[in-house]
C-alpha cells in the first residue's frame, strides 16, 4: 500500500470521527489538572472515573485531563492515584467544568494501601497498550534500596524482556535489541548514555523525578526513531508550597536536593546533585598491582512558572560524567570518560475543556572517550553529539470514545566519531585526539504522527496511529511510515487479552565493537550505505488480577524482525581519517520471547518476579560465513525476583535476586606467532573461525537491604530520616565484566582471562528530609 493511500485512509477515519462529532450528544466537558497537594507536583497517569456514566480518564503526562458527559447527567466523579486518598465530587452537568483537584498522600499504613491500589492496579487490564511499565514517583520510592538509594534503571532491568549487560556495561536491552534502540528521553530531551559505570547507578537521582514510563511494544504514534523501547523520564517541577531540602550521605555516594516555590502557586524550582566516591571503597578489595580508579557526578536542575491558568512554562537541565581508569600489574589497562548535558524549554498551554499542547526546545550533548593499552599497542574510540530539536503536539479530547494526539518535531545533529588502533609511543602514552580532523557529519531528523484512542465498546479499545520520519544529509533522503495498532478486549472485571503491531524506524546507529568486551562502540547517522535500521514487531498478551487486583499476573508473545543491523567487519580498524562506512557490514535480525511477570502489592511483603525465555539471531552474508549466530546480549534465561518485607513501622528488608544465563563473546581457535616479521603487532595472533561461539560464565547477584525510618525534630522542627544497611554481590560472585586472551610467558600457550570487577560492596547511608 502506498504511503498517499495509507495517509487517505487515515484522513477518512479522523473526518468521520469529526462528523459523529457533530451529531453526538455529549455537550458539556469536565477537564483540570490533579497534583499532589504537599508540593503541586503534577500526577500523570491519576484516574478520573464517573460513576454514574460509567466512564472515564487518566492524566497525560502534563497532569491534564478531559472527560465529557451528556447534558442531562448529574454525575459522580472520583479521582484517585496509588499511594493516595481518592476525592469524590458530584456535579450537575449544564455547563462545561473546569475541575483541579489536589490529592493528598496516604500513609504507608497497610489497609490504606489496600484500600488505594486497587483501582491503580487495575490499569494493566483496563489501558489500551501493551508492553508498558509505568512507574510513580511513589512507586520508585518503595523498590529494594541497593547502595543506599533506589534507582529507577535497577528496577527497569528486573522487568520482563529487559536485561543488562555484563557487570561493567553501560545500557540495558529489551526484546532482543541493542542498548542504541533504546530512546531514553529526561524532559523530552536524549540521554544517550543512560548508566554511570559499572551499571550500579543511572544517570537519574530518583529523588529529582516524577514519573517514568518504558514502552518495549505497542508503540504510540508520537514516539519513535528507536527500534526497541522508549524510557520516558519527567522530573519534578519543585515543590510549589514550602522549601524542602533532602538527601543522603553514604559510603558509596552522597546527594542533596532542595526544592521550593519561587513564588508560592506560581513558580518554583528544584536542584539535585550526586557524587560517589567507589574508587576508595573498592581499593582494599583489588589485588597487589592492579589499580581502580573510577568517579561520577550529576546534577539536575529545573525551574517553571504557571504564567496564567492556562499557560505555564519549563526550564529544566542535566549534567552527567563518568570518570574511570583501571589497570592490572601484569595484562590490561584502560580509560574511560562518558559525559551528558540537555536542556529544555517546554511551554503548556491549554486552548479549551477539548485541546492542550505542548511545545518544547531542547538541546542535548554526549561524549564518550575509550582508551586501551595492552602490550606495546593502544586503541581509542570517540564518539561526540549535539542536537538541537524543536517539538510540537496537540490533544485533542473530542469526547469519551476518542484521545486525538498529532504533531512532528525537527532534530539538527552534528557528530564526531573516530576509532584507531596503534602502536604505542615510546613514551608509553596515548597521543590526545586532534578534534578539527575528525571528520563532522550534519544531518536532520523530522517526523509527524497522528495518534487516535477509540473506544469501540465497553469490551474493545483500539490504539491507531501514524508516523512519518525522515531524515536529510548533504548525500542522503529517507522517509518512511510507520504504521501502529494495538487492540485491547476486555473479557471481564479482571482480565483481557491484547495484541499489537508496530513499525519503527531508526536513523542512528551505535557500532559494537568486535572484541570481547569494552564498551567503545561509537555513534553514526545513516548514509547512502547505511541505510535506517527497520523493525516489525508483534505482541499478544493476556492479563489478570486476582485478590481485588491485589496480584497482578501477566503472558506476553512477541515476534520481532530487525533489518539494516550494522556492525563493524572483522579485524577492522577505524583509523582517525577513515569513514566508517568503509569497514561496516549489514545484516538482519530475528527476536522471539515469552515474558512472564508476577507481582504482589498488597500486605507487608510486596514484590515481583519475572521471567524471560529469548532468543535472538543475527545473520550477516559478510560475516561468519553468512551463516547464523547469536546476538551478542542474547541469553536463553532471564530470572529477577525482588521484594520488601515490612517488620514494622520503622524497619523494612529488601532484597533482588538475578539469573541470566551468560553472554555470547568470540574464542579464538587458532594461534600462530609472527615473531621478526616486521610487523607493528609482534608476537601472537589469534584466528577466530566463528563469530559470537562461546558463552560467558551465568550472571547471577543477591542484593539485600535493611532500612529503618523514622520522624524526628531538630530545632522544634520535625524532619524524617532514614538509615540504610545494604550489601551488593552478597555472595561476592565474580560474574564477568569481559575475556581478554593472553599467552602464558612460562608454558607459551594461550589463555583466557575473565577480568571480574564487583566483589561484595557494603554501603550505610543516612538519608534525611527537611
């Protein structure tokens, strides 16, 4: 079908539903904002359900809402959020409403959460999309605290077909896709590196958000440019009453955020910042002659001033850096820098009860330099982006059978990449990277959507939508369409089946390395060679809550195909001059899953576990022979329990266990030596027959926490604090970081090595709230 046909199409169906319109009964609106009444904190996801007409609504992730009703009802109106208390209202209908509600928070007390979850809980079954994890800010607050504090990648990577990496890796992977098909959005802008080192912290201070969301199926129209998920991260607007100043000083980092009104109910602002100091804590436990050195910082920042009832305006930014360097007495040594930066404006405004928009600016910058010594070569990899990006979109609320959503956005990247392998200087240091001859690539990046929610029935809701990105450089011009659906069939209170089918597109590609295992992939736009990455993805999925929704119980299938892969052909290396797509190959790939998810939300212990049984494949006519082979992050087995036990009012003991079955890597079959051959590389050579054939050792990790909360008053003041005792690798399993292959001086035969980096790390951190 051509792309003038499917856009007809689509047209037909948004006129038709404008002509019902006409001729609907439904002639007055109810619509607000709901927020937390202890700081204006806007709720997105909160439910607003009418009883009487047995309907209802949830907040976009501006905390808006709209409901409509017919003339003649006098309706009840209940607005309710987990983790706190539902507020009634009843209204007669004989005029259009503007209704904001502010919900107060309940206390942890067990019948209050009960009480509260319920209808929460229910959204799972209820909501017209699949394969989406939708966390609160209250929610995040009560997952296991690991080293002190909770963060929201730990909890991400526990969710069925989500995965990390191996110990040491920067990312996470969903349904069989690399870490660069993941879109991580902070306040609509890219974050392109999404984890401090070593995977035991993300780049986000859980206690600067207010609301993450991750899509890994199902896709709505207004996202796209990844093939795999979308992680959407919204911080806190600042708390709108009173100042408010809380952190946490710990042995492996320490955090301070302050936050309050500028101008009480009309401007505030927050700051958060995050520093660790794991280089000193790790010290004693490394062996004689081998030296860790490793630091990150953060800190967010955001300001928004509400201009009149319907206008209000947002000024958030970010910075995140990692520093690292490791070395062994007698192997290898490296470098490693990662650093992050985004700004962005945003602007709400609200045209009527119906419509509401939202237009954003936002500017976004990633570095990433990774350099290696081992024996008498070095190699180095550089990756630097810029982006600037402008977006728009309008919701339109017509009635209570349709949720309209359209708009388009611009991104102007500039890109830096660079990749060298070389013999060593005398001197025993890595040359610094000349920038102005790196070659820069400008390119554009736009899209448009349409999105429709459709009600059919009190069984049947349908998602239908439509995406159009292009992209623009001075030799290249794609555009493409994407079409979506997802259909959800209530089959009673507590259950429903949904399927999904989605297109999407990807103009960016992150090029793995072909070693074993540091993470120097770099960055590049599609080209005339490169063409955009593309997916199909189907999913099915059945759901059910038992208990008064108190276990939510999950299944879901999915199918995917990926084509235009990209990876670097064998022994390649990237000098400082050279295009990389002179030394890529393209290839396809294939992911196939079922997901379980078991989660329990009610009583003193609460938790979840979930299971993934995967595959995926890559196929390469330049690679392996064009033969099959494993991706590289493809593991068969993917387990993660984790809970919290409640004792008693002021201690609470978590715990996350995780299994995954171990990652592909490549063995060497072959040595032979090249002693007195003039070459730069003396010594031994390995030959690799086939790509991605062996498997590192199982991943597995208990983490435990026990945390003991309490009220207290300093100064006539009251202030909550909390201790947390916690151990990381309990057990102190050496799972593998990566293998490295060496010859043994004494016997002159080759070995493996695993380099393991993360043994047991105990941490006590003193968190407190003003």
């Amino acid at each position: 079908m051509t792309s003038t046909k499917l856009l007809s199409i689509l047209a037909a169906l948004v006129l038709s539903a404008g002509i019902n319109l006409i001729h609907a009964q439904q002639k007055y609106s109810i619509s607000g904002t709901i927020t937390n009444n202890q700081n204006g904190e806007f709720l997105i996801g909160a439910t607003v359900a009418s009883i009487s007409a047995g309907t209802g609504t949830v907040t976009n992730h501006y905390g808006f809402y709209s409901l409509s009703a017919n003339s003649t009802d006098s309706i009840s109106l209940v607005y309710s959020y987990i983790g706190y208390h539902p507020q009634f209202k009843k209204i007669k209908l004989d005029k259009n409403y503007t209704i904001d509600i502010q919900l107060n928070t309940s206390s942890y007390s067990i019948d209050e959460i009960s009480i509260n979850a319920d209808q929460a809980n229910r959204r799972n079954i209820e909501r017209a999309e699949m394969g989406i994890i939708d966390i609160p800010l209250q929610e995040i607050k009560k997952i296991p605290a690991i080293l002190g504090e909770p963060d929201i990648l730990k909890l991400i990577q526990l969710m069925p077909g989500v995965q990390s990496g191996n110990e040491g890796t920067t990312g996470f992977y969903v349904r069989g896709g690399n870490a660069d098909q993941n879109l991580v959005l902070l306040d609509e802008a890219t974050v392109y590196n999404p984890n401090h080192l070593f995977g035991l912290f993300s780049t986000f201070n859980s206690r600067a958000l207010n609301n993450v969301e991750l899509i890994k199926g199902g896709f709505p129209a207004e996202y796209g440019g990844r093939l795999s998920s979308i992680l959407d991260i919204k911080m806190k607007e600042g708390n709108h009453k009173k100042m408010e100043v809380q952190g946490g000083i710990g042995l492996i980092s320490s955090q301070i955020t302050v936050e309050g009104p500028i101008k009480s109910e009309k401007a505030s602002f927050i700051i958060s910042g995050r520093r660790t100091y794991l280089d000193l804590l790790v010290r004693p436990f490394l062996g004689k002659g081998n030296e860790t050195k490793y630091h990150f910082y953060d800190l967010n920042g955001k300001v928004n001033w509400q201009i009149s009832p319907k206008n209000r305006i947002y000024l958030s930014g970010f910075l995140g850096n990692d520093n690292a360097r490791y070395k062994e007495a007698k192997g290898i040594s490296y470098g490693i820098l990662f650093e992050n930066s985004a700004a962005t404006l945003r602007w709400n405004h609200i045209f009527n009860q119906k419509v509401f928009s939202n237009t954003s600016f936002i500017y976004n910058t990633y570095l990433q330099n990774v350099s290696t010594i081992q024996d008498n070569f070095f190699a180095q990899t550089y990756s630097g982006i810029s982006d600037l990006t402008g977006k728009y979109e309008l919701q339109y609320f017509p009635n209570n059978k349709h949720k309209i959503k359209l708009g388009g956005l611009y991104t102007y990247h500039r890109f830096l990449s660079m990749k060298r392998s070389e013999a060593l200087p005398s001197n025993n240091k890595i040359p610094d990277i000349n920038l102005t001859q790196i070659p820069a690539d400008f390119f554009s990046e736009y899209s448009l959507f349409i999105n429709d929610e459709y009600k059919i029935n009190k069984r049947i809701t349908a998602n239908f939508g439509l995406r159009m990105p292009g992209f623009i450089s001075a030799k290249s011009n794609y555009r493409q369409l994407e079409p979506r659906a997802t259909v959800k069939h209530g089959i009673d209170s507590t259950s429903s089946i949904k399927a999904s089918y989605t297109v999407m597109n990807q103009f960016l590609h992150l090029i793995p390395s072909s070693t074993a295992a540091l993470p120097t992939d770099i960055w590049i736009p599609s080209s005339e060679l490169t063409k955009p990455q593309y997916s199909t993805q189907y999913a099915i999925g059945y759901y059910k809550n038992l208990f008064d929704s108190g276990l939510e119980t999950s299944v879901e299938l999915y199918y995917k195909t990926m084509d235009n892969q990209v990876l670097f052909k064998e022994g390649y290396n990237l000098n400082i001059l050279s295009s990389a797509d002179s030394g890529l190959v393209y290839g396809s790939g294939v992911s196939y899953g079922l997901e379980l998810f078991l989660r329990k939300s009610r009583g003193r212990f609460t938790g979840w576990a979930s299971y993934t049984l995967s595959r995926t494949d890559q196929q390469f006519n330049d690679l392996n022979f064009g033969e099959v082979f494993p991706f590289k992050y493809d593991r068969r087995h993917v387990l993660s329990v984790a809970g919290s036990y409640m004792l008693n009012e002021k201690w609470t003991l978590s715990a996350i266990f995780v299994l995954n079955s171990g990652a592909a890597y490549t063995l060497p079959t072959v040595r032979f030596n090249t002693y007195n051959s003039g070459s730069i590389f003396e010594g031994s050579y390995f030959l690799y027959e086939g790509r991605n054939n062996a498997r590192m050792n199982p991943y597995h990790r208990l983490d435990i926490s026990l945390s003991r909360k309490t009220n207290n008053t300093l100064f006539n003041k009251k202030y909550e604090s909390e201790w947390v005792f916690a151990l990381y690798n309990t057990y102190s399993r050496q799972n593998p970081y990566f293998v490295y292959f060496y010859v043994e001086p004494n016997s002159n035969e080759p070995r493996a090595k695993q380099v393991s980096l993360l043994p047991i790390i105990p941490s006590i951190t003193y968190n407190f709230k003003f």
